[in-house]
C-alpha cells in the first residue's frame, strides 16, 4: 500500500553556512555539556582556517587560524573542557583552548606523515585520552597518551603484507562489563582496500578483511552493535561486524550510482547513516537494515565530509565552500 | 344426437342450469359440491371413469360458466365466503392447462377494468403462487395420445411465455406486482425446476417422459430476451442438481437439445452468459454442439466471428466448453484456424472495429491456452502460416493497440508452437491492454490443457522498488533478531524520491553554442559529445542572438544526429533542443525543416521527426506569456526531471523553486489581508508569437504532398507519415487561432481534407477529422460563412448522412447561409468517391472516427446556432 503512494521529494536542507572561501575539509559538531546553551559547529577548510558556527545565529563567530595556511583535515572536540584538536597539512596537530571566548593554541604536536590520514581520538570521562595519528613510517600508526603526549606504540604491519598508507583511523574499545580492563583497539582502512583490527595493547593485528578495490577513505564503528562501515573511493559501501574473538567478517556489500566516498558517519543514536560523495551528494540509509533513505543533491561539488550532532542535526561540507546543514528523520 | 348421454354430462348440464338460474345460496352450493365430486377431493369421490370423462370433455365448458357468473354480488350470495372459496377450488384443484386456458381466456376477453377482471387476475396470482404452473407443465410432459394436442400445446406456450404481455395489455395500471416480466419468468424458473423435477421422478419411476414443452417455453422466453431473468434462476440450480446425478444431466441435455432451432441462439445465449464456467456448461449442455447443427452453428461461428459481446470470462467458458470433450476438441482447432484466417486477413485488420479484433485475439491465446502440444503439432504449419499473415497486417497498420495485439498474438503462437526454439520477442509497452492479453496466457490451466508448459516467458516484469533491490540480504540477517533492544519501526524512516540519482558524467559540458555544434558533429568524445546534447536546449534559450546566426547549421546537425552511445533521453533530448532552435529562430528554421520534409533521402522517423518539432514549436510560440520564464517550459515530448549537469552547472537551480513556494506560503501565513483585491498575478497579454511565422510552418506542408519521390510516397505506403502529416496540419490549424493567417490557412486545409477524405487508413481519417475541428475552431465564424460556406458543406455531407442533413438545412429556411446551402447541395457532389462512405458519423468502422466525426458536427451546430441566434 505504501509503494503506492510517490515518495516525497527529496528534502532541502535546513540551512547553509557559508563564507569559508574555500572547500570544506573536516566538520565536527561541538560536544558536551555546552552544546546545550551554544550549539556549534566547527569546521576546517582548505585554506587552513578553522572556523566555529554558531547554530543559534548561523554565522561565523570565531576564525582560528594555526595552520599556516596549508589545509585542515581533521577537527574534533574533547569531551572535557572546551579544547578542540585541528589536524592541518603543515604536519601540525594542535590543541585550542576555547574556553571564555579564549581562542589560543594551548598545545601542538609535530606529525611524521604527510599524507591525509585523519588521526582518532578515545577519550572516556577521564582526564587521559588516547589519539592515534600516521606515524613516521609511511604504512605505520602512532599511537599517544595525552595529554602527555608520550608515545605509548606505533602499530606497523608485517613486512610482507604490504596494505599502503593508512587512510583513516578508527579508535574504540571493548565495553568495560565484556572485558574487566578495557582495551583499546584500532580501526585502520588503508590505501590497499582493506580494513585491520590493530589490539593496541598487544600491539597485534587481530584481524583483517580486504572488502575494497580501492582506497578506504572513510570508516565509522557503532560500537553498541559492534558493526562498522566503511567507504572507498570505489562505488560500495562496506557494513562489517566484529564478531566474537574480534574478528571482522563482512555483512553486506552496497552498491553505489557513483564511485567515491570521503566520509561516513552514523548518528549517535545509532540509527542512520550518512556518505559524503564525490559525486556531490550525500547519501542517508537506515544502518540497520542499510536500506537507502535519501539522496540529497545540494551541492554542486564532491562532499568532503559529513558529521551527526547529538541532537540528530546533519552537517556536510563540501569542496564548494558551503556547509549544508539538514534534519533528517529527527527524533521525536 | 348422442343416444346415451352419460351421467356425469346430465349432471354437469344441470348444474350449469342451476348456476345459471338460482339466486339462492344453499342450492348453488350443494349444486357446485355434487360437481366437485368429479374432481376427485370430496368425500364420496366419483368413478374414474367418469372423473376422467369431466376432466377431458365438460370441464373447461363448466369452468367457462362459473367466470360468467363471476360477480360481486354473486359472491355475496353466502356471506361466510364459502361460496367463493368454492369456486376458486375448481380452478386450482382441477386441471392446470384447462384452468389455466380458460382463466386467461376470461382475462383477454374482458373489456376493460371491471371487479371480474381483477378478481381473475387475483386469481391467476394465486394460480401461480401455488405451483399450479408447474403442474401444468409437466402434465405437457406425460405422454400424450389425444388429437388436436399440439394446438393445445402450441397455444399454451404462447399464453404461458406472453401472461405478462397479456396482463400487461387488459389491466393497464392496475397490473400486479407479480405478473411483471422481471418477476414473473424467475416464477416461471422456479416452475420449470418443480416440473423437472417431477420428470426426473417419474423416470426414475421408469415412467416415459418428454421435456420438449419445456423446452419450447425455455426458447421462447429466450426469444423474448428474457434470458436472464430465466436462467439466472434456472442455471445455478442445474448447476447443483447435476453436480451427482446423471439422470438430471440427461434431462438438462434434453431439455437444450429439444429447443427449437430458432431459438436456440437465445437459448445458448443465455447459458453462456450466466454459467460459471467451462464445466458447468459442459454439465448443462453435454455434446450438444456436436448434435445439433445449428448449436454448432451459434457456438463455433456466430459467438466467434458474427458478435463480439461476450465478455471475456463468457469466451473463457465458451471455449473451455468446447476443449472438455474430445468429441467437441476438433471444433476447437477448427475454431482456431478459422479464427486466425480471420486475424490474419489484411482486410479485417483495417476494417474490422478495434472491441472485434481484440475479440478475435482473445479467442485465439484461450484456444491456445486449451491446445496441447500435439494438436498444436499437428497444425503447425497452417498455425505458422496464419500467423506471419497476420503479423504483417498487424505491423502495417497506423493503430497502436492494433499493433500490439498482433504482436502479443505472435509472441504466443510461436511460443506455443516452438516451445524450444528461441522465442520471438516485440518490444511494445506495458499496457491495459498487454497486461490484458497475457493474463490470458499466463497461469497454467488446469485438466487436460498444457499444463507441461505453463504458458510463455512473457509474463510482465514485477517492478521492485530499486532501494529494495540494492539492498544485499545480509545486512539483515546479520543482525541476530532480538538483539536490537530499541526496535525502532521502519515506519518513520520512509524513503525520499531517489529518482535524481544517476550517474555523473566526468567530462565538462560546452559553454557556447558553436562549441556544442562542434561536439555534436564531429567530436569523437563519446562524453562530451552527451553533455553538448544535454546542456544544449538551456544554451539555445540564454544565447538566442548567436543562436540565430547559427540556426539552420544547428538544426541540420541535430536533424541527422544519431544515437551513438544508447542514451537513455537521446530522443527527448534531441526534440527539446529542435524545439528550443526553432522557437528561437522560427521563420528561417521552419523553412528549412519544411523544405526537408519532402527531400530525398530522409528516413521515415526523421520525417515525423520534422513534424513533432513544427507541432511543438507553434505550441511553444503560441503559448501566452512564454517570455517570462523562457527556461522552464514544458513540452510534451520531455520528461519533467531535471537533468544532472544542469544542476551542477547552475547551483541550486533545481530546489530553488521549492524554496519560493515555502516562502510566499509564509509571507501569506504571516499576512493579514483586510479586504481581497484583484488576484494576485494577472495573465500579462502578449500577441500571439506563433501569427507571424504560421504561414512558415504550415503552407509548405500542404504544397507537395501528393508527389512521390523515389524513396518516400505518402499516398503510398508511407500512410503513417500521412496520419501524422494530418494531425500535424490539424495541431498548427488550431495553435493559429486568433491570427489574420487562419483563414487562409482553413481554406488550405480543407481542401487538403477534401482530397483524402475517403482515405483507407483508419489514423489517418482520424487526423482529417481532428483537422476539420480544428478548422471550425480556429477561423472565425463570421469568416467561416463568407470565405469558405463550400468547402464547410461539402465537409457537413460528408461527415453525417446526406439525408439528415438535408433536413437539418430545411428547418431553417430564409437565411443567406441556407438559401446558399441549398443551392450547393443541389449541385452534384464533387469528386464523388463512394456514397455509401459518405456518413462518417454513422457508418465508419472505427470508434475513433465516429467519435471525431461527431464532434466536428456539434461544433457545426454551434456555429450554426451562434450566427442564427434568434432561429
């Protein structure tokens, strides 16, 4: 009965932000308590500028400025306090303090890589937090405790096997109810097509799937139902689960009209998933049956990257300079 | 004269003495019970003997003596009613036929309403509701040895199935419910069942019977067109009752085999239309189509080939009855290769209506749906050579669904025939009609038919939804059910359209013009040259100055563009950027395309090309207020969805109206308004755009029609072409409206009609008809009357019954249009074809014809009536 009626057309976006002056490279939505009051959102840009929205206003409120004018790649709040990590091209990491309209880099870590590897975060409530970032070898991981910043590993593959480059990270670890001591472990996608389960703490692959042709360039894990998904610069969309003794095995493979993904994002609530396309669209499906929801052809370049609020608000950036930001499916 | 004359007449002769003479009450009573004795009911019954002698001789006199005597005051003789209890008696407890006879005797021979007439007739209801007809029915079954019997048989017949009529006749207003057609012959069915069953009784008793008065009362209520009141209360109960009883099924053989033959196709009618289904006819029937000539006659030749009103359900069980015996099987096949000599001939395909030729390809997959695979073997051959005949006719004609039975025809026959051999595959699109037709075919039937195949590979694909179809099972089952604590329904999460997802095309689409026409006519880039052709129509509609200077190079391109990489819109896309260039330019560009038209070397489909492009050019350019939004027109060639590079080249393009409705939805919401003004937007009028180029599109068309070139002959083969040049001529007739050039244009055009008129080819006669419309729509009326008062004439007789339209002129004597119309139609018709083609409306084969041809005459009559508004 309900295939009867047309689908309803495709929704537009709830607002765009502009004024970057230039692509978009890395979103992310501000986190924790504060969100509540202020919403914002912070992006990189191609011109090594980091910007910070305010959703209330829908303008730029602050520009940060530390990279050197070489692209930022990667944005991510701290959970903690008002401290938010840039990734940029000029091989910086740096750490901003935002606390009372302060915008000051507190701390910065030299990176080894020069690729466009994102580096990952896993911060519980604790004062430590874990980052992991491309490592100085061209196919290794770093891994550091923060905020001393001393290198607890670097995970390199076995001389033989040859994956490429790491080209997304994904830090997790094993509820603490399942396992006594929590255990950090590590998603890496990589240049050769497949994803690798690194165990930090045994410094080991525990497990590996090759599930692309072509370069991972995008992977999210919902942790609550141990499955991930991950997207490359090939046309399928990959869902793989974490079975048991952490083995990833893969679920499902899906088909896309277009190659090319950047990013993958689920929602915090763990019920859809969005794709940021090279060929200028985001793609939303349902993660747990994977069924396509939408299409939403806003922009008129590739996408580079998409983000999920708590509040269930979807971000995308993309290489024409704009953020679009949309409520899809919001909860009731 | 008699020398003895017997106790029961002496006594029977008294009494009606006494009847006639008494007033008292007692001695009419004792007199009426001493004659009741003979009846058989009264205490001391009579002899045998002399109660058959009063039954056969003295009765119906008896009964004659007590309806003269009937009146009010006569009843009133004895109070208690006892009188007239009495006398109902003898006719309801006597013999039906005589009782009955005489009751309706009574009933015609009254002259008008009276207190008798309606006493009768109350008693003739009683007769009924007593199931006194069914006595008399099966008394007409008894073997019977008197002389004169087939008169008294005839006459009852006649007075049995004509009561209604007869009542209907005598008692005018005052006629009873129940002696009404649609009661009275269900009571009739329900009678006949009581008297078959007495038969079927008295044979299982080893009684001898006939059924064949009932017989001819069944055929000649059939006769009468009361099938279905009969047999919808007969056949369902038959239908039961033979379920397990051979005996009933012979009884209800005989009963149809014992219809005359001149009612037997009403009879067989009848039956066919209200029976279930092939058994239940086969049950009721048995082999009568075998026995009975002309059965056989009305079911293999009459349903078929002389009628096409069965339903198909009714044809279902019409041949499925004819499949269920093996007796009855050589029918079928015969029945089959009549039918598709039928379908095959050429002459039926162009002149038999489109509801007859469906018909017969309906019969023809249910006859092959019954056939097995070695009846159809041994028929192959004639089956193979009817049906190439009868492709190729099909093929040939300018009919769509025409087209598509034959090819739906071909595709099963040649399945059926080469079950293993490659199948033979059209391509047509889904229709009603398709659907249809292989519904037919599809499931596998069951008993004897072929059920080894079940029908072939044809049946229509099962469209999914596309989300569904890319979804690997997987992803689902991987997810062990349960699991998921927060069953979230799928019921909020309801897929947006997702038809804008397609492919993206690497290469850059031009940006100028002379850049699209470069990549169009020479690029080898098989991608640019898709994007020139896709970004083509929106440059034309920026860019009009250049395209100007361009245009007739750029239509000779795109005119002989080819498909060369299967694009999905190739042919929209292709007309839409014609179009958006012959608005732009239109003088110079349909000069050229007419010039075209009738040039050598262009194949048929460039030629209707040509013609699509000029209809929606002219509907383009007429359009009042095209010049506002010169982008965002539609035509009916294109599809509504936007295309993907246009997006990308024009960011937001496609949502952007979206986002104006919401937002002057919300300034209206928020917008208290104290009084309502003038509408908001007012049409801005603007002269026709069309008027000027008209005669550019159109009289070049109409100039070289009827000179053959060497590979293109429209008054030959090429009809197809015709049809469209006819409604192309039609569609610029009517898109002219309100120019200075449609007189002329009308003129043209009917002249143009003229000459075609009698044209065999059903499309088309259709597009001359439409034309004519167009002409009376479009040229003025005033104009029509002093420009062109002829050729409307000429139109007038041809388009309805010469006669008819005689008479119509006659009753408006006195005005100049008449005294003129007169005058033309006196003169002898010019270039007359064939008379008896010359009412359209009335007589042309075609639905579509009459149709137009009607609506062309209404608009007639409202010309007529607008100039001659006080007639």
């Amino acid at each position: 009965m309900a295939a009867l009626v047309p689908p309803p057309p495709p929704p537009d976006p709830q607002f765009v932000l502009r004024g970057t002056r230039s692509a978009v490279n890395a979103l992310c939505f501000c986190e924790g308590s504060q969100a509540l009051e202020r919403p914002l959102l912070f992006s990189g840009s191609q011109s090594g500028l980091v910007h910070i929205w305010s959703l209330q206003t829908q303008r730029a409120i602050a520009v940060l400025d530390g990279h050197g004018s070489q692209s930022v790649i990667w944005v991510q709040t701290l959970p903690q306090g008002q401290q938010l990590l840039s990734q940029g091209r000029d091989l910086q990491l740096c750490l901003w303090d935002l606390a009372e309209g302060r915008n000051a880099i507190v701390d910065s870590i030299r990176l080894e890589s020069v690729g466009f590897c994102r580096s990952s975060i896993l911060a519980g409530g604790q004062q430590r937090w874990t980052l992991a970032v491309p490592g100085k070898g061209s196919d290794e991981v770093q891994i550091l405790e923060m905020p001393s910043k001393t290198s607890v590993c670097t995970l390199k593959p076995e001389a033989d096997a040859k994956p490429g480059m790491p080209m997304c990270l994904g830090l997790w670890q094993l509820s603490p109810q399942a396992n006594s001591s929590p255990r950090p472990l590590l998603l890496v996608g990589y240049e050769d097509g497949s994803v690798v389960l690194w165990d930090i703490s045994e410094r080991k692959v525990c497990s590996h799937i090759a599930c692309h042709e072509e370069p991972v360039m995008g992977l999210d894990f919902d942790s609550q139902k141990a499955r991930g998904v991950s997207g490359s610069a090939g046309k399928e969309l990959v869902v793989w689960s974490v079975d048991g003794p952490q083995s990833l095995q893969v679920c499902g493979t899906h088909k896309l009209t277009n190659p090319g993904i950047a990013d993958v994002a689920i929602r915090p609530d763990h019920k859809i998933l969005a794709t940021a396309g090279w060929d200028c669209r985001i793609r939303v499906f349902h993660w747990r049956t994977m069924k396509a929801l939408a299409v939403l052809a806003f922009h008129s370049a590739s996408v580079n990257c998409v983000a999920f609020a708590t509040n269930g608000l979807l971000a995308a950036g993309s290489k024409d300079q704009r953020i679009s930001v949309w409520s899809l499916y919001s909860r009731p | 004269m008699d020398p003895a004359p017997s106790a029961v007449r002496l006594s029977v002769q008294e009494a009606i003495h006494t009847l006639s003479s008494s007033e008292d009450a007692g001695h009419i009573l004792t007199t009426l019970g001493s004659v009741r004795r003979y009846l058989g009911e009264a205490e001391d019954p009579a002899l045998a003997g002399e109660k058959k002698e009063f039954a056969t001789v003295h009765f119906s006199a008896f009964l004659r003596c007590l309806i003269s005597k009937l009146s009010q005051e006569w009843l009133e003789l004895s109070p208690d009613g006892q009188l007239e209890q009495l006398w109902e008696s003898f006719f309801l407890e006597g013999p039906a036929d005589q009782a009955f006879l005489v009751l309706m005797e009574g009933v015609e021979g009254s002259a008008g309403p009276s207190f008798r007439l309606m006493r009768m007739a109350q008693l003739l209801a009683t007769f009924l509701s007593k199931g006194r007809m069914a006595a008399l029915m099966e008394e007409q079954c008894r073997p019977q040895m008197k002389a004169g019997f087939p008169l008294l048989q005839e006459t009852l017949l006649s007075k049995v199935v004509g009561l209604p009529d007869h009542l209907g006749n005598r008692l005018q207003r005052d006629n009873l419910a129940q002696f009404f057609p649609q009661n009275y012959f269900p009571v009739l069915g329900k009678e006949i069942l009581q008297a078959l069953q007495v038969v079927v009784n008295s044979l299982r008793g080893g009684l001898d019977c006939s059924v064949s008065f009932v017989s001819r009362v069944l055929g000649k209520v059939c006769i009468q067109g009361r099938q279905k009141e009969i047999l919808s209360v007969l056949v369902p109960q038959l239908t039961v009752l033979t379920q397990d009883s051979g005996l009933w099924q012979r009884v209800c053989w005989r009963l149809a085999e014992q219809v005359p033959d001149q009612a037997m196709e009403a009879v067989l009618t009848g039956f066919v239309e209200v029976a279930s289904g092939p058994e239940v006819l086969s049950r009721l029937l048995g082999n009568l189509v075998v026995k009975n000539k002309k059965a056989q006659f009305v079911m293999t030749q009459k349903f078929l080939f002389l009628q096409y009103r069965l339903t198909t359900p009714m044809l279902k069980s019409l041949l499925g009855y004819l499949a269920m015996d093996s007796q009855r099987r050589p029918l079928l096949i015969q029945a089959l290769k009549e039918l598709l000599e039928t379908w095959g001939s050429s002459s039926s395909v162009r002149h038999a209506p489109l509801a007859q030729q469906r018909y017969i390809s309906t019969a023809i997959l249910i006859c092959l749906v019954h056939l097995g695979e070695p009846e159809l073997q041994d028929i192959r051959d004639e089956l193979l050579a009817g049906m190439m005949e009868g492709v190729k006719c099909h093929l040939d004609s300018s009919l769509t669904p025409v087209r598509h039975l034959g090819m739906i025809v071909a595709e099963v026959i040649s399945s059926r025939i080469h079950p293993e051999g490659p199948p033979l595959k059209f391509q047509y699109e889904d229709s009603e009609l398709s659907r249809e037709m292989l519904a037919l075919v599809a499931p596998a039937p069951e008993g004897d038919c072929s059920s080894e195949e079940g029908g072939p590979p044809l049946a229509p694909a099962v469209t999914k939804a596309p989300a569904e179809m890319s979804v690997h099972g997987g992803v689902s089952s991987a997810q062990p059910p349960g699991s998921d604590s927060e069953l979230d329904s799928d019921d909020e999460f309801i897929p947006y359209d997702m038809s804008g997802d397609t492919e993206l095309k690497s290469s850059k689409a031009p940006l100028y013009i002379r850049d699209c026409m470069e990549a169009l006519a020479v690029s080898e880039d098989v991608q640019r040259w898709e994007a020139a052709l896709q970004a083509l129509e929106g440059l034309v509609y920026r860019n009009p100055e250049s395209t100007r200077e361009v245009s007739v190079e750029l239509v000779k391109i795109l005119l002989h563009l080819e498909d060369r990489t299967s694009l999905a819109r190739f042919g929209a896309l292709r007309q839409r950027a014609l179009v958006a260039v012959t608005v732009t330019d239109p003088a110079r560009v349909a000069e050229y395309l007419t010039s075209q038209f009738y040039a050598l070397n262009y194949s048929l489909q460039q030629r209707m090309d040509i013609l699509d492009v000029l209809t929606l050019s002219a509907q383009e350019l007429s359009r009042p207020g095209r010049l506002r939004r010169p982008s965002q027109h539609d035509s009916p060639g294109s599809g509504s969805q936007c295309s993907p590079t246009q997006a990308v080249s024009q960011p937001g393009s496609a949502t952007a109206p979206n986002w104006r409705v919401v937002v002057e939805e919300r300034i209206k919401s928020k917008t208290r308004r104290f009084s309502k003004g003038l509408p908001q937007r007012e049409l801005s009028s603007s002269p026709n755009e069309f008027s000027s180029v008209a005669g550019h599109f159109f009289f070049p068309l109409t100039r070289h029609f009827d000179r053959p070139v060497v590979t293109f002959d429209l008054l030959g083969d090429d009809q197809l072409v015709l049809g469209r040049l006819t409604h192309t001529l039609g569609s610029l007739m009517y898109l002219a409206v309100n120019t200075t050039v449609a007189v002329p244009m009308g003129k043209a055009l009917m002249e143009f009609i003229w000459v075609l008129r009698f044209h065999a080819d059903t499309y088309v006669r259709r597009g001359l008809l439409s034309a004519v419309s167009s002409v009376l729509l479009s040229v003025p009326a005033e104009r029509l009357l002093g420009d062109l008062p002829d050729e409307l004439l000429e139109a007038r007789s041809w388009l309805a019954d010469p006669m008819s339209s005689l008479h119509a002129l006659g009753t408006h004597p006195g005005t100049a249009c008449m005294e003129h119309a007169s005058s033309c139609v006196a003169r002898p018709v010019l270039s007359c074809g064939s008379h008896a083609a010359a009412d359209v409306a009335e007589k042309d084969a075609d639905d579509g014809c009459r149709e137009l041809a009607v609506k062309a005459l209404l608009l007639l009559e409202r010309i007529r009536g607008r100039l001659l508004p006080s007639s």
